[in-house]
C-alpha cells in the first residue's frame, strides 16, 4: 500500500501544480502497527522531484501527494495502525491546503 496525502478540492490541473508543489511547509507522517513498531516515517516538503525529503506531487486526476518511504508499505488486515501526520514547519502563506490521508493499492494481485 502507498500512503497519499489527497488534496481537498483539487482538479489536478497544471495551473494548480505550480501552487501545490511550491508550498512552504514540511509535513511528517509516521505510521505504527499495534505493537508500536513504526511501519513508515516520512518527512518533507512538497514539490516535483522523488527525491529524499520530498513529498511528490502526483500527476493526473485528482492531486496527490506521496513520499517513498510510505511507498509499497505492508499492511495487514488483522492489525490496527495509527497515523500521525502533523506540519512540522510552516512558513507565513496565504495559500490554505487541505490534505486527507488515504491508503491506495495493496489489493490482491495475482500473475
């Protein structure tokens, strides 16, 4: 499964990528299973490039973003997880994003 930070009332359109992927903010993520072993951790800003410390804005559809160290992540059905995301800093903007956590992938994939 891959961790996205789904934006709220986003077209995905190319006038908005500029907007979204030039904010000034860090954002953490940290996912833990139930016995509080940390699954993924995720720090940075958003922007354009899969890099280390960036949250990679999604091309197509609704805007999204995504880091690569809560990419590909396990995930199992029979186990509870909690999520922390929080901005860890932010810079004076008057740009508002609504961010949503979701999970995308992870269904049953055979050859």
């Amino acid at each position: 499964m891959t961790l996205l930070l789904s934006v709220k009332g986003s077209s995905g359109s190319e006038e908005e990528r500029s907007r979204l992927t030039m904010l000034p903010v860090s954002i953490e993520a940290v996912l833990t299973n139930s016995r509080g072993k940390e699954v993924c951790t995720a720090t940075g800003r958003p922007a354009d490039s899969n890099e280390d410390g960036i949250w990679v804005l999604m091309s197509g559809g609704d805007a999204a973003y995504w880091h690569w160290q809560c990419n590909q992540v396990q995930i199992h059905s029979n186990e509870s997880y909690d999520l922390l995301i929080r901005v860890v800093t932010a810079a004076q903007s008057e740009q508002k994003v609504v961010v949503t956590p979701i999970f995308s992938g992870g269904g049953l994939e055979l050859p």
